[in-house]
C-alpha cells in the first residue's frame, strides 16, 4: 500500500456535513460520501457504507505518509539551514 497515493487520494476527496434521512435537522456528521469514498478507494461491500476499519485503515496510512513527508521536511531545512550558516560563514542556529 502506498501511503503517499493514498494521501492525495484523501486530499481530493470531498469532505461536507450531513446527516441521516431518519435524523432530526439539527443533528449533523462530517465526513465523505460512501460513494466518493468507494470510489476512491474501492474497500467495502458497495457504496452506500463506509466501514469503520476501511476508513480507520486509510485514516492510519495517511498519517504515517504525513510522518515520513513531515520527516523529510525535516531533514531539508536542516540541511538548508547547515547551508545558510556555512555561507554566512557562522553558527547556523543564528538563522
């Protein structure tokens, strides 16, 4: 499983509130439609249900492909700023 092509399918999926038909007005859910969600990533019997281990399951890669990019992210301005402080020929934690 890719983390990262599951991460930009997560990020085009559209997110609104709604709420059951059986529901008062006033009571509302955040999340995706069944149907966007099925199909973008095809888990689950059809389309009318979002299993909770399907959506657990995509939420956690998602997460972990944040923690790597974030990482690298990291490591980037770390050696940017090893960079910048080596051009300004001085500490680089002065920034």
């Amino acid at each position: 499983m890719n983390g990262f092509e599951v991460l930009d399918k997560v990020a085009a999926l559209p997110i609104s509130t709604w709420r059951y038909d059986s529901e008062p007005d006033h009571v509302r859910h955040l999340g995706p439609m069944a149907q966007d969600f099925h199909a973008a990533f095809g888990f689950g019997q059809g389309d009318t249900a979002i299993p909770v281990v399907d959506a657990s399951g995509v939420a956690l890669v998602s997460i972990q492909a944040l923690y790597r990019l974030v990482g690298e992210l990291e490591a980037d301005v770390a050696r940017l700023r090893a960079e910048i402080g080596t051009l300004r020929g001085g500490d680089s934690a002065t920034g």
